[in-house]
C-alpha cells in the first residue's frame, strides 16, 4: 500500500513556474514507478510525465517537453514534478500516481499502470 500527498500547485502568471511535489508513505517506494497526470475541466486524464523506478529514465507527453521535468529522491519517497515556462493551457488538476515495476528501468506511461493515486493539485495559469 502506498498513499501519495501532493503539494505546491497554486495560481501563477503564464510564463511563470512550480514546482509539484508527492510526497509518498510506506517502506517501499523505490519499487514504484511514479507519474504526473493532469486533468483540465471537460477533458480526459492525461499523462504528462513519468520516471522509472532508478529514476533513470523518463517519459514526458509533447506538448511540455523542454517545459517540465520530473525526477525522484527515493531517500526521501518524493517525486517532483517541475513546472516552466507555464501556459494557460497547463490549467488543470494535477494528480500523481504510483504503479508497482518489477523492472528499475521500465517507465510507465498509461493510468492502467498505476495502482495508487494522489488526491490532486490545483495548477491555474493566468494569461
């Protein structure tokens, strides 16, 4: 069982920056494959990025590519999710996501992936 805290979303001007973080209990996180995904009102979950269990390896959709970037401290079971060069369209709910991985290298990038969810972070860019 894991359970993910997420934090630090928040409003912010277009162009400005976050950074989102998920905070994860249990003994076991670095057998984790982690994700960021986002859901903006009136459409589908989606996923933005996502991190092997080493966290040596990395997956990012193609519209925040050279924008975000994710990584992972496994000392401290977090995984981060920085958020640059914000636009309007990032507006949306961003939730991250845990999926068991029986492969260090293996990245996980759809929520079939994923067993354990966050509750959510509120990330509104204003134009």
């Amino acid at each position: 069982q894991v359970q993910l805290v997420e934090s630090g979303g928040g409003l912010v001007e277009a162009g400005g920056s976050l950074r989102l973080s998920c905070a994860a209990s249990g003994s076991t996180f670095s057998t984790y494959a982690m994700g960021w995904f986002r859901q903006a009102p009136g459409k589908e979950r989606e996923v933005v990025a996502a991190i092997s269990r080493s966290g040596g390896n990395t997956y990012y959709i193609d519209s925040v590519k050279g924008r975000f970037t994710i990584s992972r401290d496994n000392a401290k079971k977090t995984v981060y999710l920085h958020l640059n060069s914000l636009k309007p369209e990032d507006t949306a709910v961003y939730y991250c996501a845990a999926g068991a991985s029986p492969l260090r290298t293996v990245v996980a990038t759809t929520a079939l992936d994923y067993s354990y969810w966050g509750q959510g972070t509120q990330v509104t860019v204003s134009s």
